[in-house]
C-alpha cells in the first residue's frame, strides 16, 4: 500500500544523528518559518505599517509563483530525497532560498532608499547578518540532501529578481494608494499606517511618546 502522508515541506527539516553542522544547518533551514512567524506578525500586531504589509504580501507571492513554477518543471530533486522522504516534491526553484534571497534583497532597498526600520548608515547590518543567513540558508539545503546546487542557484536568482521587482512596484505604482488605504475602514479599524514619508520614525514615534506622557488626555485608565 503506498505511503498517502505528505509534509509540510517548510518545516520538514531532516539531518544525520550525530552530524553538528548538519543539525546547525536544520536550524538555519528554518529561518524563514522563524521571519514570517515571529517577524512579520509581530510587526502586524504591534506596528501595522503598510511597508511591513506589502513586503510580506510579496514574499506570499513569491512562493505562490515557487510552487507554480514546480509545478509546471517537475525537475526532480537529487538522489538524497529517497532518504529524507521528500521525493513527493518538485525541487525547482528552491523556495527556501528563493525566499530568503528575495527577503534579503527587498530588506536592503528599503534600508538604501530610506524607508525601513534601519537607516543607511547601517547597511552593515544586513551585510553581517542578513545576507550570511541568505547563503547559510542556501548552503544548507544542498548540504541537507534536499536539493541541487542549481536548484537553490535558481531560488537565489528568481528571489533577488522578484524582490527587486515587487519593491519597483509597491514604491513606484503602490504607493500612491496608502493614503487611502489609512483612510479607509479597514486602515482606521486596525490603525494601519504608513510612515515611510518621516526621515526616522523610530526618533519621531520615540518623542512622541514621550510628549503624550504630559497630557493627561493620554494617559491611560485601568
């Protein structure tokens, strides 16, 4: 009888018992289970900024157009797969790297261009810690046995492109439409904003929140 289980291949993440790198590696496998669960909604739950919104809803697209394009290939993974019981799925364009990659790219135009949450000056950051987790996270899928250098070369390139592309069109064609969207009943509902036209949102929600602590209308009541 034919085995009918299937995995969530996201989080299915498999290594040799008493290989370290490879356990190591599993972990870093799972980083973009740990940036959408843990970074993107908490900053939907404690900031709701329409930047933060349309890089997530980027990134859901480009893993739709991922499984599309598996889909439509159908190129196998390699041998290991017989191993880690992954050979019910397509391994071209790698989803974990693509998806990475294009989180790595989109974070760094809106650092250079001024937009996030980290400024210019701190360009090193994602050059230390984003763009290495980027290409741990590629390495760690072929060194895992769940895909092919070209496989995960491929996810690398289509997530730079896809990235690069959907930043162009939230900041270009989007972008026009977030006034509208603040003004409108699911903006007020929620209190989504948009403060991507403020030089430092951090410095100016930080003296603001500090100038509201001296009028009482501010103040909360338990």
């Amino acid at each position: 009888m034919p085995n009918q289980l299937r995995a969530v291949t996201l989080t299915h993440v498999r290594y040799f018992k008493g290989d370290q790198l490879g356990h190591f590696l599993a972990w870093i496998s799972l980083v973009p289970v740990f940036i959408s669960l843990g970074g993107f909604v908490s900053h939907f739950l404690f900031r709701r900024e329409l930047q933060g919104m349309f890089f997530a809803l980027g990134l859901i697209i480009s893993q739709f157009i991922n499984e599309v394009i598996k889909t439509s290939v159908e190129q196998a993974r390699p041998e290991t797969c017989i191993m880690l019981e992954m050979c019910d799925s397509h391994g071209w364009p790698s989803s974990h790297s693509q998806y990475m990659f294009f989180f790595a790219t989109y974070l760094t135009l809106l650092t250079y261009k001024k937009v996030g949450v980290l400024f210019r000056n701190q360009m090193f950051l994602l050059g230390f810690v984003i763009w290495p987790l980027a290409l741990l996270t590629m390495y760690s899928r072929v060194y895992l046995g769940y895909h092919t250098v070209a496989q995960v070369f491929a996810g690398a390139g289509l997530g730079v492109l896809l990235g690069w592309l959907w930043f162009w069109v939230v900041n270009s064609v989007l972008k026009g439409l977030f006034p509208v969207i603040e003004e409108s009943f699911f903006g007020r509902w929620f209190y989504v904003k948009d403060t991507s036209h403020i030089p430092n949102s951090l410095k100016f929600e930080y003296e603001n929140a500090r100038a509201a602590r001296k009028h009482s209308s501010y103040k909360r009541v338990d």
